[in-house]
C-alpha cells in the first residue's frame, strides 16, 4: 500500500529524516515512535505530501507521488489524517464538519453525505452531538469527530500523529477504543503516538525513529521485549 525508498527530508541545513526505507501492507497498522524531534511528524507528513522528501520515493499504490505530476488534492483524498489538535472547522456544527468535504471534494449529495456523516458519528458514539458547535466538546470528543471526518472521505489509508498527546489523562481511552474499532475493520494505519502499551497491542510493526534515522522496525513484541539498539534501550527506559 505505501512504499518509501530512501526518504530524506533536509530544513535549511537540518537533516531530520536521513535515508529512511519501509514499506507498509495494506491492512497493516504501523506504530511510529521516538523521541521528540526525532522526524515522526515529518516522516508521517511526508506520506501524503504535505511535506515534500528532499530526495527519495514514495510509492502509494505502486504510483509514485514523489514525481512532481501528482495531483496532491487527489493523494490527499485517499489518505485520512489526524492531528494532535483535532484541527476541526470552528464556525461548523459537528454534523457539518463531518459531511463538508465528501460534498465540496467527492461531489456527494447532501443526502448522502448527512447519511454517511450521521453512521460515523454515531460509530464514534457522538449522534447526540451532531448539532453542537467544537467549542462545546471536550477534547476526546473533538478528537473523534476528527476521526469520523476523516473516514467520511472513504480513505485507504488513514494517518495518525499523536492523536492523544492534547488529551488528558481520562479522555485517552476513548479515542484509543475508537482507532481500536478502526483496526478491526482492517484499515491500513499509520500512528504516531507515545502510548506505548498501545503500540505494542495494536501494531503489526513498529517503527523506532531517532535523530532522523529508522534505528529499528519490526515486530512490537520483539521490538518492546527485545530492543537491539543502545537508542531504543535508553528511549524505552525513559517512556516504560
Ligand atoms: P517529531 O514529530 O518526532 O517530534 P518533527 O518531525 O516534528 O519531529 O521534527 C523533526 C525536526 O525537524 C525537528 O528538529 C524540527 O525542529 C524540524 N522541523 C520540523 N518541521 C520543520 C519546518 N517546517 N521547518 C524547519 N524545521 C522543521
Ligand atoms: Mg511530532
């Protein structure tokens, strides 16, 4: 589903993501971790090119979308994202937010939208909210109407960063269950996040970051039980 071929990704004179291979089945959910500052964010957004790699290749579907041809609204269509915060359209109620792009990008009818914008909703547990404005809910609330607004656009592929980092504490869970929901349906998932008993549960790979580098990807249980670098030794020490 996702393929990325030496990705570099240079800010000035910093290089934050330095030769970075991998390559992501569809279906897959891939945990990404690491230290602050280590290219997470970067990496992520670099997969639906909201970041331009400096060098390097992404392949989406055996089509590469790192050539410069590519309709980046097009890209975008097929791959979800959610952000740390939330990001919602504050003048919209939450119905609205969730049913605004499939009408504007994807041409649905009204009629369809509201009815597929009303089934996510209630998935994430919120039809008692669709008429309430984001200023009204609370942080774990505005998180899953994130999550439904970005499914109401049908993606393949749906991209996390940090999603439960603006959260607090009590509000985790909720969100969690529902991205728990979402690998169930087999969607192809790519999460930055520092919970880390999730990543371990959820992820079929994991992908450590540091300084830029991939120091380390493979299977959770091997990667939390059995780190083989110095680096991710110290990180889990410092997080477990
Ligand atoms: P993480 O998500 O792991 O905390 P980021 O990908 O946000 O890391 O950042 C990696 C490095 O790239 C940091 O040193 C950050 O300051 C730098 N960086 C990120 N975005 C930009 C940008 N738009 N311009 C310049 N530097 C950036
Ligand atoms: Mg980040």
């Amino acid at each position: 589903m996702i393929k990325a071929s030496n990705i570099t990704k240079v800010f000035g004179k910093n290089e934050v993501l330095k030769d970075i291979s991998t390559t992501i089945n569809k279906g897959e959910v891939v945990t990404v971790i690491g230290p602050s500052g280590s290219g997470k964010s970067t990496f992520l957004r670099c997969l639906n090119l909201l970041e331009q790699p400096t060098s390097g290749e992404i392949y989406i579907k055996d089509v590469n979308i790192t050539d410069g041809k590519v309709d980046k609204l097009e890209i975008r269509k097929n791959i979800g994202m959610v952000f740390q915060h939330f990001h919602l359209f504050p003048h919209m109620t939450v119905l609205e937010n969730v049913t605004y792009a499939p009408q504007k990008v994807k041409k649905q009818s009204k009629e369809t939208a509201l009815k597929n914008g009303k089934e996510l909703l209630a998935k994430v547990g919120l039809t008692d909210k669709e008429d309430a404005y984001p200023n009204r809910l609370s942080g774990g609330q505005k998180q899953r109407v994130a999550i439904a607004r970005a499914l109401a656009m049908d993606p393949e592929i749906m991209l996390f960063d940090e999603p439960t980092s603006a959260l607090d504490p009590e509000m985790v869970k909720e969100v969690l269950d529902v991205m728990k929901d979402l690998v169930d349906t087999g969607m192809t998932m790519v999460i930055v996040t520092h919970e880390m008993n999730f990543a371990k549960e959820v992820a079929d790979k994991v992908l450590f970051l540091d300084d830029g580098v991939l120091m380390e990807e493979g299977n959770p249980k091997e990667f939390f039980d059995k780190p083989k670098t110095t680096r991710a030794i110290d990180f889990l020490d410092k997080v477990l």
